[in-house]
C-alpha cells in the first residue's frame, strides 16, 4: 500500500512512496531517478520542492553527491500514517476497488440531469443534449472508426 494508491500518481507521491519504502537509506538524484522510473531532470525539479515543504532532507552537505531521505517529523508521520489507515480502510470493504469503481461510475453518470453546451469560437454553439446523447456522441468520439463527423450548427 502507498500513497499513490488514494492520492494518485504524481512525481512527489512516487519520490515520497520510493523513500518511505527504504526509510533509513539514502539515495543520490540518479539513485531515485533509477528506482522510481522518473527522469533525473524531474528529480532535480522536484526535490527542492519536497524540500521546501519539509518532506524529504539532505542526509550530508558536506560531500560532494547529495543524498536525501524522508525528514523525521510530524508531516511525513502523518503521511506514513495515513498510508497504514487507507490501507485498513479498503481491507475492510466487501466490495473489490474494480467494483467500488463501477458502481461510483454508474452513479455519477445517472447524476447528470442538464444539457451540456459546448460553446466554439465564432459565437458557433453544440448542444450535446441530455445524458443519452452526451452517451452517444462519447461512444461515437471513443469508437475506433476513422470516420468521424460532428455537424455544427451556425447559430
């Protein structure tokens, strides 16, 4: 369990879940960039910021290659902890995430009850109607033919 799993599959999320997997290791910028499939130019970005929010620290300034690792304190305890809750929280559903999934998809689909306008430049308007036509022209974008036609009414 990470918390790429309930907060999503950012660059911090990766750099933090890479360095709680290996607390009490220190990794150089090419080190993490190996390990957590990210480039070295988004590490070398994205460290500063971990810094400056006082997630992640430089084990020793004094040598040459930087190391970082997680900072001790009550963030990244927070964040720890809230991976383990998520982690007992989801363990405790009947329910498969594939499932829970469906059925949220389902009721926020069901949830759309007012046309939708699409408004184009040169005061041109597409009015994709109600949930049953936004369904059709998805379906129609979404479809693997190589013909699509979407007719626009000047208005």
């Amino acid at each position: 369990m990470s918390l790429q799993d309930f907060l999503g599959h950012t660059s911090n999320i990766t750099i933090i879940d890479f360095l709680a997997e290996n607390l009490g290791q220190d990794y150089n910028q090419t080190e993490i960039s190996k390990c957590t499939g990210l480039s070295r130019n988004t590490i070398h970005v994205k460290l500063p910021e971990l810094i400056l929010n006082k997630i992640i620290e430089i084990s020793d300034e004094a040598v040459k290659i930087k190391k970082f690792r997680l900072r001790e304190n009550e963030i990244v305890n927070h964040l720890i902890k809230a991976t383990f809750a998520h982690s007992f929280a989801i363990s405790d559903e009947e329910k498969s995430e594939d499932e829970q999934y469906d059925q949220l998809y389902q009721l926020i689909e069901h949830d759309m009850e007012e046309p939708v306008d699409v408004h184009l430049p040169n005061n041109m308007m597409l009015d994709l109607g109600y949930p049953i036509a936004n369904s059709s022209i998805r379906d129609l974008l979404e479809s693997e033919s190589t013909e699509r036609k979407l007719i626009i009414a000047d208005q």
